[in-house]
C-alpha cells in the first residue's frame, strides 16, 4: 500500500473513531439528564411542605338547629359543644332550637380540635332571632390592682353584667360597702377567661390606702379575730378562749370552794357573774 493510501485510511480511521466517541457521549449525557430529574423533583416538593394543610376553616351553623350543628360539629372530633339561650328569659335551650349565634364566627381557623369550643345561642323554633346575643362570651378584663371605680368600668366596657358582680371585703373581721376608691386584691374569674355576659365578677378589696393581704386562705385585720390565734376570745368575755377550763366534770377544790359528790360543779373558767355561752358552761349552768 502506498504512503498515501495509508495516510487517507488513517485519517478516516481517526474521523470514525471521533464520531462514535461523540455519540458516546451524548447518550450518557442524556442518560444522566433522565436520572436525575426525578431526584430533583422529590427533593422540591419535600422541601416546601404546606403549613396548613391540617387546619380548616369553622363551617356556618346559623339557621339550623342546635341538635344538626351539633351533629355537623361532631362529625370533625369536636366534643366541646355548649348551647346558649340568646334572650335571658328563655328556658332550657333544645335540639329543636334555631341557631342565632355562633362562637367563633365562620371561617375561624381551626388548629387544633383538641383545644376547641364551639358554642351556640339559640331561639325556639318560631322565634325571631334578638339583635344582640344576651348570653354572649365576654373575657374578662383584669380588674385587680384597678381601684374599685375603675374595675366596674372595665368589666362594663367589656361586657360583663356588673349587676352580677360584688366586692367583698379581703379581711374576714373587716365590713362595709366598697367604695369607689378601695383597691381590688384579687378577681375571679381571672383576666383573659372566658364567661357569659350574664355572669359577674367577685372581687375583693381593701380600704384605701391598706395592703392586700398574701397567700391563700382567710384572713384577719386583727390576729386576735383569728379562732386558731391564742388570743381569741369567742365569747366576748375579756378571756381568751385558750385560758378557760373547759374540763366542767372534774371536781376538787378551787379558791371558790370544793365540790365533789354534793352536786355542785368546778366553778373554774366561768367568768363573773355566771355565763351565757353553753360552750364555756356546765350542763346546768356555772355555780359558784
């Protein structure tokens, strides 16, 4: 074969041998496009869960009856379901009843139905509904550290019946009226709960200018109104009830004579001039 012979073969050998090395390549790099594709799709749709997509939005139940909103509440593993009366005067409400108000309205999210009530207040059938709900949920305000004054504006503007509402004095032995400027120690409910526009606050208060008492339990101005205080004195007679001698069935001497079997009791512990407490007497009364 000839020099130039052997150059032209080999210049075809080498053109051959570049495009089958050329097509090589494409094919793996489409086989390589073809593989990954899915990869990259299911890390995009993991990556950007819906936030939601548990929570849905609370239906509209007015104009039906308590006992089919009801139903429909329940069908979602809602159990918390109370049903109101919309006007005050009306008795008992029943299934029967129409539904004038909800709580929440419709379209509240729900997030959870474990922490969620559904509440309506409702007419009889043939009654008209009321333009306000008489049995509302109201929260309640924070009244305490607030002057007496000041809370019974707040718990007005917040819709909660004041009529059913009353302060008591914080100190068990203190009494009287509270007066505007007393200041509320302590409130229940308390601040942000939830009741019916129809039910009141209780409050206790102290005079202005005095300090709340702390802790839990009863408490007294004067220690020695305290019936636990070594110093209380029941029965008003100038001696504490922890010096008197209660013990009435002994006998003995004492420094206002002895008695033993003649009938006569242990004067000790009555005070003068007899007693009127049957707690500090005798069967029969005190003798001396």
């Amino acid at each position: 074969m000839s020099k130039a012979k052997n150059d032209d073969f080999g210049a075809g050998c080498g053109c051959l041998v570049a495009i089958v090395l050329a097509i090589g390549f494409l094919l793996n790099a489409c086989d390589s496009d073809d593989s990954s594709e899915p990869e990259v799709a299911e890390t995009t749709a993991s990556a950007e869960p819906t936030p939601t997509e548990s929570a849905y939005a609370f239906n509209n139940h007015v104009g039906e009856t308590l006992g089919e909103a009801t139903d429909s509440v329940k069908a979602g593993d809602i159990d918390d379901v109370r049903w109101l009366k919309a006007v005050k005067k009306l008795g008992s409400p029943k299934r029967s009843w129409k539904v004038c108000f909800q709580y929440p309205v419709a379209g509240t999210l729900i997030e959870s139905i474990y922490d969620f009530k559904a509440q309506f207040s409702a007419v009889p059938p043939r009654a008209a509904c009321p333009k306000n709900d008489d049995m509302a949920m109201v929260t309640v305000p924070k009244v305490k550290g607030k002057t007496y004054g000041q809370a019974v504006k707040l718990l007005k503007d917040a819709g909660v019946d004041t009529e059913n509402s009353a302060a008591t004095t914080a100190y068990v032995d203190e009494h009287g009226d509270a007066g505007k400027s007393w200041k509320v120690c302590s409130q229940e409910p308390s601040s942000s709960e939830e009741l019916e526009s129809d039910t009141g606050v209780l409050m206790d208060v102290v005079r202005p200018g005095d300090a709340c008492p702390s802790g839990d339990g009863l408490h007294y101005r004067d220690p020695a109104n305290d019936p636990d205080s070594p110093s209380y004195d029941g029965d008003d007679n100038g001696i504490p009830d922890s010096n008197e001698n209660d013990d009435w069935g002994s006998t003995g001497s004492s420094s206002g004579g002895s008695t033993s079997s003649g009938g006569s009791y242990n004067p000790g512990g009555c005070p003068p001039g007899g007693c009127d407490n049957s707690r500090h007497c005798p069967p029969g009364g005190c003798k001396s």
